[in-house]
C-alpha cells in the first residue's frame, strides 16, 4: 500500500458570507420558473445562462435540464441549413427554440441538443444522425429539490464512449451542513476493466469546528472530508483535514492511500519501490495547484452582503458565454442515444 501526504496553507473562507451566498442562490433559484420553450427565468425576468429545461416539470423530481443550442440564423427562404449543429428540419423554416425530430416538430421544453463536435444537423431525410466518436452528450437530473431540507442532482455526460454518472446531495442548502457524491464511469461496450466508481462526503459542520480551534489544539481526531475510489485492479482513499494557522488562514492535511488488488498487489509494491519519487511529487503538485487555484478563487471574490450580494450572484447567473461551444442533451427522437436509459420522473414531488 503507498501512503502519501502533503500540507498546504490556503486563505480562509468566512462561514458567514459562504453561508449567505448559499442561502441567496437556493432563494433565487427556488424562485424562478420555466417558460414554454424550457428557458429558466429568475423573478426579474432574466433568463439563466445556458440552462434549459428539456423534459418534466421545472423544479419537481425527474426534471431533466441542459444548455440551451445556439441559435440559429435562417437563410433565404426562412429554411435552416442542413449541418448547421443546431435544432430544425432540414427543409423546413425555422421556429425559435425548436429542435429536428426524427418524425415529427419539435415541442417545447423535451428538445434535444445537438452534440458539441459530433454530427448534429439534420440529414437529407431530416433525421439527425448520432454523434461521432468525439461528441459529448451531457443532462442534469433533478431528484429533490427540498430548499429546507436536501437538494439532489445527478450529471450524465458521455464522451468518446465513456458514460460518467454524478450524483451530488447538499443537506439543508440554505445553510449548508453535508455534501454527498458518488461517481461511475463505465464504457458499455467494454469489459469490468472499464468500470471504477467512487464516493466522497463532506461533512461542512465538523470542518467548521475543526478550523474554529485554536491553533495549538491538536488536529480533528476525524477528517471532515474522505472520499473512496474502487476499480477491479485498484482502491483509494483520500483523506482533508483543516486546521488553523497562527496568521488566521488555514493549514490543510491531505493524505491518499492507495493498495493494489488481486494480482496487481505485489507487481505494484515493485512498480512502486522504483517510481515513488515520481508518484509523489505529482500528488504534490496537484495538492498545491489545487491549492493555488482555491486561493485565485477566493481572492476574485468580492465580500458582498444583502442586496448587493444578491444582486450580484443573479448576474452571474445570468449572464453568457460569447462564442461558447454547447454540448448536447438527449433527445426524444433521432437524436444521440442516452446511455443511462430515461429520466426516473417517478417518486413523491420535491416541492
């Protein structure tokens, strides 16, 4: 088993204003609502950035969202071009928000995106062909959305064959106390090699009172933050804990562990012995990039509070990308295949 630890010194995050941020995004988000053409819009009327409602009900459990296509400018006649990677009979004039389907128009709020860098626009028979081997298919499932109590998504992306689930869970959003996920992968036209998943749990409450000590306490005798990855050859397990520093900012201890399996056991004690130095400072570059980035992200921050704060989280959602490639999400008909199978829209309502 290889064993490797590293310390960092990162900036310290305020709970309070974390906290508030939190709360005022699951107010704005509890507050907004879905249009006919699946476009997300917050009270004021600003529609949110990319994000579209492609099948189920705005905000009740099952409802599955993507970013919104490109539009698209027709050409004479009013016809949309054939391969232009957006929605729209080829041989037909084009209507605003609607997507090709295989056998009939489009309807509102259950399109399909085209496949960012896979062959998206309608062919000579109007159907659209399936991706290529570079397209990407990517949704975002809603399973609960209880502001007061958990709020529960699921990411399915799938790209050059790889099918990836992510499921994440956040306990009482508002003020946030646990983050849980886990995380599949699998290539479904490959063997048990091609499969690995994993866990992760964030416990936000113990990591509060782990960075409230004083700095000449000892360590949280528990790690706030684990995470577990298996695969058939191999298992790790990653390990944060935090802890206060003399100047205020936070010292964080990571430790991954990580054990072959079944045969893989004794070559990769060798394999180990002659590339250990190697392996570890790539851990240490990666604990002190990621580090690196924390420290960008929080220094970018601005200590907003109220109003302001608000205001400035709905502009973020708001606003949108210029020239930005949009990956595709499942379609009804015609479109790229959904590797996960439909949408689970049973269960009790979220609101």
């Amino acid at each position: 088993m290889a064993r490797l630890t590293h310390t960092v010194t990162v900036a310290p995050l305020d709970r309070g204003w974390f906290e508030e941020a939190a709360g005022t995004l699951v107010d704005l988000l509890d507050g907004s609502r879905a249009r006919a053409d699946g476009s997300v819009l917050l009270a004021d009327g600003r529609a949110v950035g990319g994000l579209r409602l492609l099948k189920g009900r705005h905000l009740r459990s099952g409802a599955r969202y993507g970013e919104a296509p490109e539009p698209v400018k027709p050409g004479a006649g009013g016809r949309v071009p054939a391969g232009s990677g957006t929605a729209g009979a080829a041989d037909g004039p084009a209507r605003p928000g609607s997507v090709g389907a295989a056998d009939g128009p489009a309807r509102p709020g259950t399109d399909g995106v085209g496949a960012a860098g896979g062959s998206s626009g309608p062919g000579a028979d109007g159907r659209v062909p399936a991706p290529g081997p570079s397209a990407t298919v990517g949704a975002v499932v809603l399973r609960a959305w209880r502001p007061a109590h958990s709020v529960e998504v699921e990411s399915r992306v799938a790209e050059d064959g790889l099918a990836l689930r992510l499921k994440v869970r956040l306990s009482e959003p508002r003020r946030p106390r646990a983050l849980g996920l886990s995380l599949s992968g699998h290539r479904p036209d490959r063997g048990s090699l091609y499969r690995f998943s994993g866990r992760g749990a964030a416990d936000l409450a113990a990591w509060w009172a782990a960075v409230d000590r004083l700095p000449s306490a000892l360590p949280a005798a528990r790690p706030p933050v684990t995470a577990r990855a298996a695969h058939r050859l191999a298992k790790a397990r990653l390990t944060v804990t935090p802890h206060p520093a003399d100047d205020g900012s936070w010292r964080i201890f990571v430790v991954l562990s990580v054990r072959g399996r079944w045969l893989l056991r004794p070559v990769g004690a060798v394999a180990l012995f002659f590339a250990r130095r190697p392996v570890e400072r790539g851990f240490r570059e990666a604990v002190e990039n990621a580090a690196a980035q924390w420290n960008t992200a929080l220094a970018e921050l601005t200590p907003r509070h109220g109003e302001a704060l608000r205001v400035e989280i709905a502009d973020a959602l708001t606003e949108t990308e210029q020239g930005k490639t949009v990956p595709g999400g499942p379609t009804d008909a015609g479109g790229p295949t959904d590797p996960w199978g439909p949408a689970d829209t049973g269960g009790p309502e979220a609101r």
